[in-house]
C-alpha cells in the first residue's frame, strides 16, 4: 500500500491542498496514516467532550473538502469540521464514527519507520523542494530519537489552514449523518 508512486500522490495531494506545509506536517500525516487514531482516544468521554467543544467553535465553511485521504488505499480521511458543520453534520454520529475508526489496528511503528524513510528517501532525490533536506534529517534524526511519537501541526500549518478535523474511517463516508443545507 505504502509503495513509492502512493507516497509520491499521497504528498503531492496534501502539498496542493496546503501548500503552507512543513517537513513535520508530512510526518504527522504519515503518522496518522499509518497508526490511525488510537492515540488521541485515551478516554472516549474526553474525546467526546473535546470533539463537541471543537465543532461547536469552528465556523462552517462549505469552502473546504469535507474530507482528505491520509492513506494512499484512502482507508482513512480527516474528516473536516468546517464543511462537516455548514452541511448541518450531526456531532454525535461523527463522534461515534471516530471512537469506531480508533477501535481498529491499523499500522505498526515499523512500518511507520519505513514509510518515513521513504520519505526521506524520495526528499534526498530531490522529489520535493518545498522541504529544505537539512529540516528533514534534523527532524529524522529527532524522531528515531524520541521512538516516533505523535506531532503537532507547524506553527505556519497551523496559520494558514487553520486545521479542524477528526480521523475517521472512510467506510463511513457513504453514511454521513449531514443535511443538504440550500438557499431556498
């Protein structure tokens, strides 16, 4: 799933939808990717909690994809809060959407490692100028240091897209609680 031409579409796609992005952002992709969400889920109570503060606090905006694949087979996708809500999105639905998709195993650390190495594998071949080869081997090397653990967005990411979105699995796509909302 994780062959080099999916990399190459999978990053190419998030660099043309956020073309403010950071060697950082395309790990905590990848990570997501790979991992799933398992690691924000501590306490489903919590997460709830949090999630409904989060879509109670965006702004709909039916500008935005409702949905972004962070896996080359598209088995998982942020979800985006922003559409999700100007579509009349039912919270409680995605909130169990997401608790389900965090229920499956989805990738190991190992095979993080080796799509991040990939990765840098294809920013050594100059696949990408946008990431400065010095950032990705600082941030490679801090990685392995620290076991691969889970990222914030950059500061600049986080500016210029604003990110609002949830992890879930794209077999609940088709049965998204949403309303049509038209002018009438």
């Amino acid at each position: 799933m994780w062959e080099r031409a999916s990399l190459i579409r999978l990053v190419d796609e998030h660099i043309v939808q956020h073309p403010v992005v950071e060697p950082c952002d395309v790990y905590k992709l990848l990570y997501q990717g790979v991992l799933g969400p398992e690691h924000l889920i501590a306490s489903p109570e919590d997460f709830a909690a949090r999630l409904r503060a989060e879509y109670q606090a965006v702004s709909p905006d039916e500008a935005e994809p409702l949905w972004e694949a962070v896996r080359p087979d598209g088995a998982l996708v942020r979800l985006n809060l922003r559409p999700f809500k100007a579509r009349g999105g039912d919270v409680e639905w995605l909130i169990t959407a997401c608790l389900r998709t965090a229920e499956r195993a989805w990738g190991t650390k190992e095979e993080l490692r080796d799509v991040w190495a990939a990765f840098v594998e294809l920013c050594r071949a100059g696949q990408w100028e946008v990431f400065p080869l010095p950032e990705v081997l600082a941030l490679s090397v801090w990685l392995e240091e620290h076991g691969y653990p889970p990222v914030h967005h950059s500061a600049r990411y986080k500016e210029a897209n604003k990110p609002a979105y949830c992890l879930v699995c794209s077999k609940f796509l088709p049965h998204l609680r949403i309303q049509e909302v038209r002018d009438v």
